[in-house]
C-alpha cells in the first residue's frame, strides 16, 4: 500500500445551503478514484478531526496488491 499525504484534493461537504470539512472518517472510493477490479485500487481518507480555520486534507491510498482473499467491497 502507498500511502500519499502531500496531495492538493480537497473535499466539501454541502449542508443547509453552505460548505463545510467533511467529518473524520468520510471514505472516498468511487467516481475520482481508479478501478482495476478486487486486486488494485486507490482511495481517500479524511482521517483526522475537522480543522478550525482551514480544509481538511484527506490521505490518498494506493493498494498496490491486494494478497487477501477479501474484495476490496470486504476491505
């Protein structure tokens, strides 16, 4: 797995007409991300708590070579 910290996507979340940091936790795994099937595939993770007074940057993954026997819908 590569792990990417120094990347320039942001996400927004909308709420009651505004924009805000999306929460902790919030997973990104379709529609911006590659797809090679169960074996290789990438995601972005908002890991840490919202900030206060600036974006929150997300972390991107790469899994290089999955070795489970899990799809990446079990990962």
């Amino acid at each position: 797995m590569f792990i990417n910290k120094r990347i320039t996507t942001r996400f927004f979340e909308k709420v009651n007409g505004g924009v805000i940091n999306p929460g902790p936790g919030t997973l990104v795994d379709t529609t911006i991300v590659k797809d090679d099937g169960d074996r290789t595939f990438d995601f972005y993770m908002v890991a840490n708590e919202n900030p206060t007074s600036a974006t929150a940057i997300p972390v991107h993954y790469q899994v290089a070579v999955n070795t489970t026997n899990l799809s990446k819908k079990e990962i």
